[in-house]
C-alpha cells in the first residue's frame, strides 16, 4: 500500500493524506472507487487515528481512500468557506490522478463526520454553484461533483444547537448561506446515506431528518438510518474507534455494511 500526502491549498495548513491499493495486473489495473473521508472534531482538530482507521475500513472494502485535514477555526477567520474550497481542490486532485492512482472517476464518495458533515452536506449542495468552480479555477461542475455523499451524525445546521456558543457560529461562516444545508439543497444534490442516534447528546438527530426531508422533497435518491442510542462521534461504533465502552456498539457498527451495500447499488 502506497501512503502518499499533498496539499490541497497554498499557504494553508490543509493536505489530503491517501492510502492507494497497489495496480493489480492480473485483473488489467481494475479501477477502483475512492471515498474521502472528512472527520469531525469540532473545526478545533481532527482525530487522525480515527480518519486513519476509517479510511484503511474502506481500503479493506476495495477503495482507494483518503482523508481531509481541512482548515481550523484558529487558522482562519471567517473559518468558511475554507473547508469547501480544500474539499473541492481534494476531488479535482484525485480525478486530475485518477489513471495514475488506478481509480474509476465515475465513482468518488465523500464521507462526513460529525462537523464534517456540515462540509460534506454543503459541498453536495454547492459544488456546482459557480462562487465555488471559481475559487478552484473550474469551468465543468462534473469536475467537482462527488458521485455520492455519506453523511455520519452530521451537523447540517449550525443553529439546531451545535454548537451551543453563538460567537463560535459567527467566527465560522462567511455568509448566511452556510448556516443550514438543507436550505440549499437543489436539484443536483447527489445520492446521499445519512446515518444518526435518536438520542444523540451532542448534535440533534433534527439535523440528519431535516436534511433527508428536503432531498426527498427534491426526489433526491437518498437513505436514511436513525439507530436508537449512542453516543456522539462513533465512528466505525467498533472497538477499534470507540473511545469510551459506549461508543463499542455493534448494532450501531452495522452502519458500515448497510452503507457499503448502498453505495454498491448507487455506483
């Protein structure tokens, strides 16, 4: 396996960190999907174990994956829309490498945690607006666009009560537009998985219904998974992400398979 670091922006912090199958010349260089996985951690940090597990989760699946360490609250303000623009700059990358890196450019995922749902929700709903295809230097959205979108806990909207400090939602957007995904979803949203616990103590599962509502009200292709406890920020819901016995769950943890089953019918 081949582990490999680029940047994603000048003059920023942001890189995107891949782990890429070897070709495989007894089955002529398969192409394989990738996925990039955008963590959580509240804009302050990444977990990069975390990233890293979830990320070699989905290589073990056939995938060429990577991660996003975005830009932080504390490296940019306005925060926003930073994260997009490293998002899209990272999907531009990978299809620009696509032969190189063995990967079928018809089949890129995104995948958001937590606070990387926002950028990831956002990102389904902006990637062909022409401010965003401006700031990377791209005139054809199908450049940008992912192929699916995963959604895990996410927050979509920053006034549901994450985060509970109002100075913090000021000194992350840009424009009002970045407060609610779900009011900006459009047409050409892509197929998107959501997954969320009913009681989760940290971002409201309000934020995962509201946006499967407004896709389906665009007949958006999408699926929805409401599993009844959890904690906030369980990642793979498995020993190997858990960080407290709680978050080792292994009804929760059939997310994966129920999502790796979605994206085979979808890609």
């Amino acid at each position: 396996m081949q582990i490999l670091k680029e940047s994603v922006r000048k003059n920023s912090s942001a890189f995107m960190q891949g782990y890429l199958r070897p070709a495989d010349v007894e089955t002529n260089n398969f192409k394989h999907p990738a996925i990039v996985i955008i963590p959580g951690g509240s804009y302050t940090h990444i977990p990069m174990v975390q990233a890293e597990s979830i990320a070699l989760n989905y290589s073990a699946k056939g995938y060429q994956s990577f991660f996003l360490r975005y830009t932080f609250e504390q490296e940019a303000k306005p925060l926003l829309p930073n994260p997009l623009i490293e998002l899209a700059n990272t999907i531009k990358l990978i299809r620009k490498n696509a032969q190189k890196w063995n990967i079928d450019p018809d089949r890129i995922v995104i995948s958001g945690f937590s606070i990387g749902g926002q950028i990831a929700s956002l990102y389904n709903d902006f990637y062909d607006s022409k401010w965003l295809m401006d700031k990377v230097s791209i005139n054809d959205s199908n450049i940008l666009k992912p192929n699916a979108v995963i959604l895990n806990y996410p927050v979509t909207d920053l006034t549901l009560g994450f985060p509970d400090d109002k100075k913090r939602v000021n000194n992350w957007i840009d424009d009002k537009c970045e407060l609610n995904a779900a009011e900006h979803v459009t047409d050409t949203n892509v197929p998107t998985f959501i997954w969320h616990t009913a009681d989760d103590p940290a971002v409201p599962v309000t934020n995962s219904l509201n946006y499967s509502l407004e896709l389906n009200q665009h007949n958006i292709d999408n699926e929805l998974h409401i599993f009844h406890h959890g904690p906030h920020g369980m990642a793979l819901a498995n020993y190997v992400t858990a960080w407290k016995d709680d978050a080792n769950n292994s009804h929760v943890a059939k997310w994966f398979d129920l999502a790796n089953d979605w994206l085979k019918e979808i890609l």
